[in-house]
C-alpha cells in the first residue's frame, strides 16, 4: 500500500456528545485533500441537529504530514456563525478564529457550537 503524496486516508472516530452527555460514536473515513463537513444540513458527511449549529458548521480534512515520513494530520476549519472551538488533549477550549484551518492534535475535542443564543 502506497501512503503517496494524495493517497493517504485515515479512519476518524467521532463522538458526538450533546448537552446531557449522551455520545453518539461514529466513525468517518477521512482522504487526503477532501474535506468533510460537519453540520445541521442533511448533506454533511457529520449531521448534528443541537441548538446553535450551523447548517455547514466546519469542515473537517487530512493534510500531508510535516516530513517526508511524518504521518498525515487532522485539521478543523470554523464555517459557523457561532463558532467552533478545540480542546486538545489536558487544555482549556481554545475559539477558533472562522475560515482559518486548525490542525488538532490525536486526543482533541471539536466543541460546537461555542455560543448559543439565549431565546427570549
């Protein structure tokens, strides 16, 4: 198996965790240079219905790893009106700045949405 410059591709495992705690695991097959969407809207690889999510929240790729044997890397891109954050792995949740491309370390935690407006 060939890991070429656009051949690489990861199993991603997701948990999806609401409010209460409830998890809902799944696991995404991530492709190096594709990007994943995560959001409310039915045609996101990652569909999650809670309050304050976006229809096309963030977007979820594989890049190429650092060095020429360096392994490939997660990356997290906010596309939301109330934000996404990250919370790697023994750290405080971090805002991440919208349309910039994050890289996550193994362990991180994708928190979404990081405001909720207040009804009423």
């Amino acid at each position: 198996h060939e890991m070429g410059g656009t051949g690489a591709e990861v199993e991603l495992n997701l948990s999806v965790r609401d409010g209460a705690g409830t998890e809902q695991p799944k696991k995404v097959r991530l492709k190096s240079g594709k990007a994943i969407t995560v959001g409310r809207g039915g045609k996101n690889e990652v569909a999650v219905t809670l309050g304050g999510i976006s229809n096309k929240h963030c977007e979820i790729k594989l890049l190429p790893g650092d060095g020429s044997d360096a392994p490939p890397r997660v990356a997290v891109t906010d596309l939301s009106s109330n934000g996404t954050g990250v919370e790697g792995p023994g750290a405080a949740v971090v805002l991440l700045e919208k349309g910039v491309e994050t890289v996550l370390e193994d362990g991180s935690t994708i928190v979404l949405p990081m405001k909720v407006k207040s009804k009423g």
